[in-house]
C-alpha cells in the first residue's frame, strides 16, 4: 500500500523594515514566540494580496507595494513553503490583532536573541538584502 503524501502549504510573510535598519517583529498569541508577521495564502489568493492582508491583520501597517523576495525556507516537519519578503510601511498604525501578542522594532543583534534559529535566519536574511534570495531548509527552529 502506497503511503499518502498531505501536500504542503504556502505561506508569506513580510520583514517591515523602518528608516533605521530595525525589522518588526510580532510575539504570537497562540505560541508566544517572536517572528515576522505572515501566514498561509487562501485558496485563490495572489501572493502580494496575502502578504498585505497578513501583515496588515498582524500588525495595523500598510506595506508599499515594492516588497522584495528575499529568501524561500521550508519546514520539513511542518511541510510549509514559506516566502519571505523585505517591506516598507506605506501606511497604517501599529497595532496588535486577534493572533498578535505584542509588536517589537528590533535591531540585528536583538533578533537572534528573541527568535528561534529558523526565524531569525529569515529576518537576518531579509535585513542583508537578499540578493540573490536565500534558500533554507528547517525543521521548525533550527536549520538543518
């Protein structure tokens, strides 16, 4: 008997970076882990209306619309594809929401400190630029 395969999700998220190199990140309310903000595009969903819509339901900000890739990463135990975008606010206020603890502006040194491996690598990754885009394989926190 041949094993099922449950397919993999998609995901965006967005590495808002402010005039003084600093990226926000979001405390989640169902883990209380610091991350970027994002999540899973909705079936039919193009990618940069997710990405708007997750950063905006996380964090009350608007994004311009010249995000730039900036890596692509893969849980392998979660089976989730994840792009990562560098933004720019381009509007809206701070704000937490329903999955949205807390909301930190944080400097290069402080986001290893707070995120787990598999996300601070992708805000470091964004903060550097990107170029050409990264591309990592974790398993949830640390890399492998």
């Amino acid at each position: 008997m041949r094993e099922v395969q449950r397919p993999h999700s998609v995901s965006v998220a967005g590495v808002i970076v402010d005039d003084d190199g600093r990226a926000l990140l979001i405390k989640r309310r169902d883990n209380g882990h610091w991350e970027p903000p994002g999540g899973v595009l909705e079936a039919g969903e193009a990618i940069p209306e997710a990405l708007a819509r997750e950063v905006r339901e996380e964090t009350g900000i608007e994004i311009a619309e010249d995000a730039t890739l900036t890596g692509i990463y893969k849980n392998m135990t979660g089976l989730i594809v994840s792009m990562v975008f560098r933004c720019r606010a381009a509007g809206g206020q701070l704000a937490t929401g329903d999955e949205t603890r807390d909301l930190r502006w944080v400097t290069r040194e402080e986001v290893s400190e707070l995120a787990d491996e598999a996300y601070a690598v992708r805000v470091l990754d964004a903060l550097d630029g990107g170029t050409p885009p990264a591309v990592r394989a974790h398993d949830g926190v640390k890399l492998i």
